[in-house]
C-alpha cells in the first residue's frame, strides 16, 4: 500500500483534530476544508496549508502548526 501524499495528511489530520470539513471547491489546485469560524483551510498539492476567506487573500500557516497538527494525529 502507497505511503499517503503529504496533503492527504494534513487533509486528515484537519478533520480528525475537528478543525475543518472538507467542501466543494472551484480550486483544482487546492483541497478546501470549511473552518468552525467560517474561513476556510486550503491544502495544496505539495502540503502547503493556507487559510483564510478565499485563496488569494489566503496566508500560509506557520510550518511548526502543520508539524504540531501532523504529529498529534500520527504519534
């Protein structure tokens, strides 16, 4: 069985922690998950993390987050 792609990671991490749901997105190049707050998670091809209301005005999230984010789901 394949290794999971970093973005299908950090796409499962983000719902099993309970922090985004994934939604209908225009995007093809990014995965969009639904935030509580009402913002959106974008994650890209390559496991770049964004958030914010749209993609272009979307900012990158601090790689220590992705690392706490990945490592509390994967131990």
């Amino acid at each position: 069985m394949p290794k999971p792609t970093l973005q299908q990671r950090l796409v499962d991490a983000l719902i099993a922690t309970g922090r985004g749901t994934v939604v209908p997105s225009r995007s093809r190049k990014y995965v969009t998950l639904k935030r509580p707050d009402g913002s959106f998670f974008y994650v890209g091809p390559a496991g770049a993390l964004r958030f914010g209301k749209t993609v272009t005005g979307s900012v990158a999230a601090p790689e220590d987050f992705k690392r706490r984010l990945l490592e509390e789901t994967n131990p």
